[in-house]
C-alpha cells in the first residue's frame, strides 16, 4: 500500500509544475481583455506576490489535510519498530512498543530488545506477550516478518536463519535488507565468495553500498574476518543442529542451545554457555507455565554468569514451590524476600475471593500487573 503512497508524494510536485505551466501558456495565448476598472480585492489578487502565496497556502493546507486524515498511528510505531530492530536501536524499540498493537514482529522485536537491554527476566509481562512469538521458526509466520529472524542469528541459529531468509529472497527479490543478511550469513559460515555476490548486489544500492564496500575491503585484508569481533561472536554461537525437528521444537531448539542440564568436562560456548540461549529458554518456560522446569533450571544460574536469579523467576519458584510442597535447590542463590512478601500478599488478595477467581482481576491488575504471579494467575483463570 505504500508504494502508491510515496509515488504520489513523489509525483505531486511535477503534477503542480506541470499544471502551473500548461496555466501560463494557456493565458498567454488568449485574447488579451477589454481593459475594466475592478475593486481593490481583484486587483490584490491579481499581483504575482499574492497568489503565488495563496497557492501556496492552499497546497500546505491540502497536503497537510490529508496527511492528517491518512495518518495511521499504528502503522507508524510498526514500521518505527521494525527500523530500530534491524539497527539494534533497543531503547528505541521498547519506546515505539507503547504505541503499536502487539504481533508476533512486535513482540518478537520487544523480547529481543529486552533481552539486549539487560530486562527479559525482569520486565518481560510488562509487555503483551505471545508464546511462539519469542523465536519466530519461519514455519508458522509469514515470511516477510524477515527482520524478526534477527533473533535466529544472535541465537546461534544460523542454517535455520539462512533458510528462512533464502524463502524471503525469492518471495520479495533482491531487497537490500535481505540482502545484507543474506552476506552476513555467508561471512559467519567462511563462504567468502558467496558473501561477495552478495555485497556485490549491495554495493549497487543506495543506502547500504558504503556498508558493502567495508565488507569488501575487509575480506580482501582479512578472508577469514578472523579480526571481526561480531562475526567471530556469532561462529562461536553458531549451532550445528543433529535432526531437522529442532528447527521447529521451540524447547528442543534452546534446550540443545543451551547444553545439558549436567554438563560433563569442558563445554563449548555454542552449548552450555550461550546465556541468550538460557534467558529464552527461560523466558519460553515462564510463558507456557512449565514452573517445574522453571525451577530446575535454578541451580543452573552460576554456570551463567547470575549472582541472583531473576525477579520473574523468582517468582515462577514460589508459585511452584508453595503450590506443590516441593523444596527447590538453588546452589547458594536465594529468594529475594520482598519478593515472597508481595507473593503471600498476592495469595492473601486471591483467597478473599474463594471460588470466584475472575473477581480477582481487576484488584490484582491495579497492583500486580507486569508481575509473573498476575500472568500465571491470569492464565489459570482463562483457561477454567
């Protein structure tokens, strides 16, 4: 729908030219006028300074008007989002997010951007939220969501995302964006001279050339892009998967991203230390209410870098905890105690409503909205 958009905004100055001109070889080649005497309103319009000002107004007016009433406010923060996401501008994303319905682009978009900000644990329900929007496999969204599968690669996942982006590249052509991803992929597996194709085709377009030619000069002083922090980053990641199940098992995925719950001897980066692996698969438990996996993975935080497990998985435990009596180790970790208080005053709220726990959701809203334990209660009550 935009195409026809910017064609017309383009076109409109060369309509008014074109008008203004076909207007002045009209009047000069008419008959010249008996001259009349005429009031003083006709004769100010008549100066060349007027009504090229009025003109000119008018244009404003009619230009403004209807940028006014086309305006779309929605669509705006959704294409405001997709521009911040491909630069990973997150501040940006997380801002634009207040303003746009949710989707699975939105809200894959705002994950990430949390995620990249240091706040997925902890304002992850502030947000609306979809289970399989988190990591969008290609299977079961429209192609052309490609920037989402920006995700993919800081996963680690590179042949999925290079799967994906190969279905969008020949269901939409050479778009630069793909384009750019398409080269990236090719860099991060060593395919110098398919990632040179690529740059090529870039090189040719107006606002991604200058970013081409660096990565063409790179790999002419350096093939191996063995100096490339970003690139190096994304090989250390980049898994290998055994079946093509995982590309569509969101829990197998990043679970095998992840590395096994008991790692033996030395593992690679790509397994037991890929922390964004860890934060998601995380994340993927706490929206699909798997507490007990939740709480599995608390003796896992050390191995992760974590000098506290996050708040929403605080949280998580102590609904699984209280609710099935079970002691939960947490390997020298604690529960923050702020956090069991607001838990038992939650509980306290609940029961005063005995069976009719729908009654509960405003009053929770209004003090618990954002909070795992409002989300997870929430759920229940929808799903009776």
């Amino acid at each position: 729908r935009l195409i026809a958009t910017v064609y017309v905004a383009y076109l409109l100055p060369v309509a008014g030219v074109l008008a203004g001109a076909l207007r002045h070889l009209w009047r000069d080649r008419r008959p010249e006028p008996a001259k009349h005497k005429s009031g003083f309103l006709a004769r100010s319009l008549g100066k060349p300074v007027v009504s090229w000002t009025l003109g000119t107004i008018v244009l404003f007016a009619v230009g403004g008007g209807t940028a006014w009433l086309a305006r779309d406010a929605g669509r705006k923060a959704l294409l405001e989002i997709h521009h911040y996401a491909c630069r990973r501008m997150w501040p940006q994303v997380l801002d634009a997010a207040r303003h746009c319905p949710a989707d699975a682009c939105v809200i894959n978009a705002i994950d990430r951007a949390l995620y990249h900000q240091g706040r997925l644990g902890q304002d992850l329900f502030l947000y609306a939220q979809e289970p399989e929007a988190l990591v969008v496999t290609g299977s079961d969204h429209i192609v052309h969501y490609w920037h989402t599968f920006d995700t993919l690669m800081d996963l680690g996942l590179v042949n999925q995302a290079e799967k994906n982006l190969t279905e969008c590249l020949e269901a939409f052509g050479e778009q630069p964006m793909i384009l750019k991803r398409m080269a990236t992929v090719n860099m991060v597996k060593g395919r110098t001279e398919a990632a040179r194709v690529y740059l090529g085709a870039l090189r040719k377009t107006l606002f991604h050339s200058r970013w081409a030619g660096e990565q063409l000069a790179r790999l002419d002083a350096d093939p191996s892009l063995s100096s490339d922090p970003e690139i190096q980053r994304m090989r250390v990641r980049y898994y290998r998967p055994d079946s093509i199940a995982e590309f569509y098992d969101r829990d197998a995925m990043l679970t095998a991203l992840v590395g096994p719950d008991e790692p033996q001897g030395p593992q690679p980066a790509s397994g037991g230390r890929n922390r964004m692996a860890f934060e998601y698969l995380l994340a993927w438990r706490l929206l699909t209410g798997q507490l007990g996996r939740v709480a599995q993975q608390a003796g896992r935080m050390a191995e992760f870098g974590y000098t506290e497990i996050p708040p929403l998985c605080q949280e998580a435990i102590l609904i699984y905890a209280y609710g099935t009596g079970r002691q939960v180790d947490l390997r020298g970790l604690s529960i923050n105690p702020e956090i069991e208080r607001q838990f038992k005053n939650f509980s306290a709220v609940v029961n005063r409503y005995g069976a009719n726990r729908a009654a509960a959701i405003p009053e929770l809203a209004r003090d618990y909205r954002g909070s795992y334990f409002f989300y997870y209660f929430n759920a229940k009550v929808a799903n009776r």
